[in-house]
C-alpha cells in the first residue's frame, strides 16, 4: 500500500538533497525528503564538513591563545557536536516551515516511480513520486584487506567517535581530508604520521601553495612519508602496526585511513532500473543532471567531481530547476574555488603556475605576504600569502592561490572580479580599487601592484 504521492522525494538531506528540496517547494511542488540518518543534515552535518571544520576550529583558537595545558580529542568532539546540533535545528526548520515532509529511512526503489523507506527499527512503508533527486553523497572507502572493524583502525566518520585521546596516529592518505586532520592532531599534541602514496601533497593545488603547506606540516612537527604504498595493516589492543611496501613499518595507537570515497550508490535498486554506477560507486549522469531513468535525478558527491558542498547545493537547485520547468538554464561556474582547512588554511581558484606553462601561456605574478599587511600584525597571523596569475599582455586574471588565516573568504573577492566578462576581468581592478585600511582584502592591491611592477620594467 502507498502511504503517500508527491512531486518530488529528495533522497539524502546534505547540500544537494537541500538545495533541491528548497528550489522544488518554493516552486509550488509537493515535496518530501529522506534520510538514512536520524536527524537532518547528511554526512556533510554529521560527519564530514561540519564535524571537521569545528575541531579545526577549536584547535586554532586554542593555539591563538598559546594554550599549553592539556587539550583532550574527546572535549573538542563535544564543542563540535554544539555546531552540528545548531546546523541540524536551522535545516529541520527549513523543512517544517516550508512544509517538506521528512521521512526517517533507507530509501529503495521498488519501480521507477515507487520507493520503499525502512526506518531503523525496521518498519517500511511506501511513497510514490513524480521525480526523485538522489543526493546520498560519498563515503570513506574500505580496502578489504584492512580490517574497519577493529577500534584502533579508523576513517574520517569513525574518527568523531573514539573516546580516549590519541597519543600517536598514522593517517594513511594525504589528500585534503589526510592534510586536514593532520594539523587538527598536530594542534592536540598528538605525534602524526602522513602516508602519501604520490610524490607531493595535493598536486591539484600551485607548486607554491603545496610547498607552503609541506613546509608548515613539518615545522608543526608531522612526519610525511612521499611515494609509499601500505603492504598489510596488523591491528591490537594497543595499537596498529602498519607495513609498508618499502619495507618500512609504522606503529602507532591508531590508523587514520583516508584514501578514497566511494559514492553511497549501493542497495537502492538503481541497477534493476537501469541507472548506470561507476567502478567509484558514483551514478552517471547527463548534463542536466538527469541518469538514464530521465525522472531521476542525481546530485552532489554521490555523483563524484567536484565532490564540493558549496557545488553540491547548486547541483540540487539546478536538478530541480530542470524539474520544475523542464530546462537548465543554469550550471556550475567556470571557476569554482578550493577550500582547505588546514592550519594555515588554503584557498584557490582558476588555474596555476604548472597548468599555465604546459599551456605556454604568457603569464606574471603578483604576490602580497600577509607579513607586511596592517591587518594580519594587528591580528597576529602573518604566515600567509596572496598570488595573483595573469596575463601578461592583456592583464586579464587567470589564477588566484592563497595560503593563510581566512584564505577560504579572501579568495571570493578575486572569483568574484574573475567571473566578469567583457574585460571585467583584469588586474586593473585591484589597483585601482580603493579597500577598506586595514584589511585583509587589501592583499589584492599589494599584489596587484606588485606583479604590474614586474610587467612594466
């Protein structure tokens, strides 16, 4: 029996599942959301994002203020849990005042227009639709071999729920979640080891930026290890001895595995529908965000690159947009920024010095340390940098890569002069701009003066 008909049920309530759900009511639909997990929010509320960016939070804060007592992992788990239960208040308000029925449950479909939701005490029931947007997001992926099982091994959901301090931790990965976590144990005293299977950190990010990011790991005392590969992973009571494949071994009280997420695509029926799934676990889509049932929709990291919650809300209002009015008119920006929440943190966007010579782009730079701006002495955090990339000959702005205290709201000013079109787009904007004294914004004109200085001699 069917309990209920909507327009439109939005599976998973992270970014994606709430930006469709939010587009497709105040556009005059009937709309539900569900969740596997008991309250609202998704992985990026409950155990990505939110979780992550508060402990670094509490971390830095702490450092600022030179704390050098003791600072314990599990009362700074507590100062998360505040935020992550805030965010979860403000989004349930959302539904309940936008009149969004929530269904509590693992969703899977029956026939293209029918899913069956279980709640955790096992009871279904089921709900008939129109359209269906899936935005179930990613999780931490498990090589078989490792054992997830064991309390000292651990990934990046399983690390919000140990309950001692960690004294020593090996984290295996050192992609952005890897780097993250290794300043946030860093900053708690905790001796950190960093496994990195490539030869750099983060070669996605300019040369410089990862240099800058190397340096300040190893000066906060993290050891990284480049070019290796784990062989086995032996757990214990007492800890866990890792084997790599240089012959070397690690031991330490915990392993932290962070290498790879894989898209939460499994037992909701989207085989039997013909809905195709990558060997990522991520489900192919067209450029509407359609999958091959033109009815269902997918969004978010569930659907792999860019895997980012800022893109993933915009992917859901997109999706519903084609729903609601059967076109898209609207895509991702060009330039969609980076954000990592290490400590100093790391922002970036457009393209980098690497990219712009294999393209044999004629380009300069322009660079503002943050060591010479009122602001950031006035503030204390003077380790940082702004670079601007642009052409040389026409000026137009190509690349913008900060490292430092708030390089994730800085970098917003120099996508926002990048986006413009019709010769919008130019260094001249910044030096002729006038900022507000003293600011950390003012790194634009520092930098824009100083790489007009190096075209102009």
């Amino acid at each position: 029996m069917i309990k209920e008909k909507y327009d439109v049920i939005v599976i998973g309530s992270g970014p994606g599942g709430e930006g469709a759900a939010m587009k497709a009511v105040k556009s005059g639909k009937k709309v539900a959301i569900c969740d596997y997990f008991k309250n609202i929010g998704g992985n990026c509320t409950h155990r990505g994002t939110i979780p992550s960016k508060a402990l670094r939070h509490a971390t830095e804060v702490l450092e600022a203020r030179g704390f050098t007592g003791n600072i314990y992992y599990p009362d700074l788990l507590k100062e998360a849990d505040l935020v992550i239960q805030q965010q979860m208040k403000l989004r349930r308000g959302f539904y309940e005042r936008n009149w969004v029925d929530i269904l509590d449950g693992h969703a899977k479909f029956i026939d293209a227009n029918t899913v069956e939701v279980t709640n955790p005490n096992g009871h279904s029931e089921k709900y008939k639709a129109d359209y269906f947007v899936i935005a179930t997001g990613s999780r931490p992926y498990h090589p078989e071999d490792v054992d997830f099982s064991h309390p000292r091994i651990v990934d990046s959901d399983s690390i919000l729920d140990i309950q001692d301090h960690p004294r020593s931790i090996t984290i295996y990965g050192a992609g952005v979640i890897g780097c993250e976590y290794a300043s946030i144990f860093r900053g708690l005293k905790t001796k950190v080891n960093l496994i990195n299977s490539r030869s750099r950190l983060l070669t996605f990010l300019d040369d410089e930026i990862i240099d800058a990011l190397a340096y300040h790991l190893r000066e906060n005392g993290v050891l990284i290890r480049h070019n290796e590969e784990y062989e086995k992973v032996v757990p214990d009571n007492e800890g866990v001895t890792i084997y790599l494949k240089s012959n070397k071994k690690i031991r330490t009280e915990y392993l932290f595995w962070a290498q790879g997420r894989t898209g939460n695509s499994q037992n909701m029926g989207l085989e039997e529908l013909g809905i195709n799934i990558n060997y990522k676990g991520s489900i192919e889509i067209n450029e509407n965000h359609q999958t091959a049932v033109p009815h269902i929709y997918a969004v978010g990291d569930v659907v792999g690159f860019p895997s980012l919650a800022s893109a993933s809300y915009d992917q859901g209002r997109f999706a519903a947009s084609h729903i609601v009015t059967g076109k898209s008119e609207y895509h991702l920006v060009e330039h969609i920024p980076t954000g990592i929440y290490t400590l100093p943190e790391i922002s970036s966007v457009g393209l980098t010095e690497r990219e712009l010579t294999e393209k044999r782009i004629p380009y300069e730079v322009g660079r503002s340390f943050f060591k010479h701006l009122a602001r950031a002495q006035i503030t204390g955090h003077t380790t940082g940098v702004l670079k601007i990339l642009f052409h040389r000959e026409t000026l137009e702005i190509l690349g913008i890569h900060c490292f430092g205290n708030s390089a994730s709201e800085i970098i917003h000013i120099g996508q926002a002069i990048m986006s413009q079109k019709n010769g919008g787009n130019n260094l001249m904007y910044f030096v002729n701009t006038t900022f507000n004294y003293p600011t950390m914004a003012e790194a634009y004109r520092v930098a824009a003066l100083n790489g007009l200085n190096r075209v102009e001699v």
